[in-house]
C-alpha cells in the first residue's frame, strides 16, 4: 500500500465527503452490480439504484464523512480495489451513525475513465453493545449441544 490511494478511492471518498451525488453516482457504471453477501437479498442492479441510495445516505447523515483507512488493488487483468471504511456522521435526528467494512469495487477500464462496474459491500454498523467476544460468540452459534 503506498499513501496514495488508488485515484477511484480517491475520487469514491471526495465525493462523499463532499456530499457531490453526481460525482458519487458518476464513479458507477450504467450496469453496476452490488452484491451484499452478509444480506443478500440487499443486492441490487443499475446505476439509478446506487442514485437513490445515496441521495437517501446523505440527505439522512448531513454530516457523513468517509475515512479509508487501508486499500489493495487487483492484477491488470482483474482490476479490482480492496477498501476498509470508517463512516461516520449524525442521522438527522441527532443520533450518531458509524459504520466500518470493506467494499470490493470491479474496475471496467476499458472506457475513458475508470467506473466501478460490480461491487461487494461489508459495510456493518459499528456495535457498541458492550458484550464481550464470548456473549458474541454464543450468540452467533447458539447453544452448546
């Protein structure tokens, strides 16, 4: 990892910082693909998606800011970029929103710019309920036959 991130992370964050919808949904292809293996039935198709999403995200954390915090980036011939998130910001009605994960972009670098043609998103809440690694365990599993 250099301290430069890949221009599209670079782009990708500016944009959310700069709550720029525009500039975000350009960064998608027409055909973007998101997939949310935690929460499959969360995946989705197209560009109009990502719009509707977004302008819901930022009209809803007025304040959000995105921190990437490390990155990885693919071969030439699969060009991908591995991203780790910190989000955070105040929900509209003043409660605090945080959110870490990773995102793995699919790069389609056959047009003039680079847009993100697929996506996997491990974006989780942050929780901050207190229970230690054994209670997180137990629930998770569930009980001891």
């Amino acid at each position: 990892m250099t301290d430069h991130p890949p221009t599209m992370l670079h782009r990708l964050q500016q944009a959310i910082d700069a709550h720029d919808l525009d500039a975000l949904v350009a960064l998608f292809a027409a055909d973007y693909r998101n997939e949310t293996p935690v929460h499959p039935a969360r995946g989705f198709a197209g560009r109009d998606q990502v719009r509707a999403n977004w302008t819901h995200i930022l009209a809803a954390v007025p304040d959000l800011r995105a921190v990437l915090l490390r990155w990885a980036e693919g071969s030439p011939e699969d060009p991908a970029l591995w991203a780790e998130w910190d989000w955070s910001g105040n929900r509209a009605d003043g409660s605090v929103l945080r959110m870490r994960g990773v995102t793995v972009l699919g790069l389609d670098r056959q047009r003039h710019q680079d847009v993100v043609r697929w996506a996997r998103f491990y974006m989780e809440p942050v929780d901050d309920d207190g229970s230690g690694v054994a209670e997180a365990v137990r629930r998770t599993m569930g009980a001891v036959r």
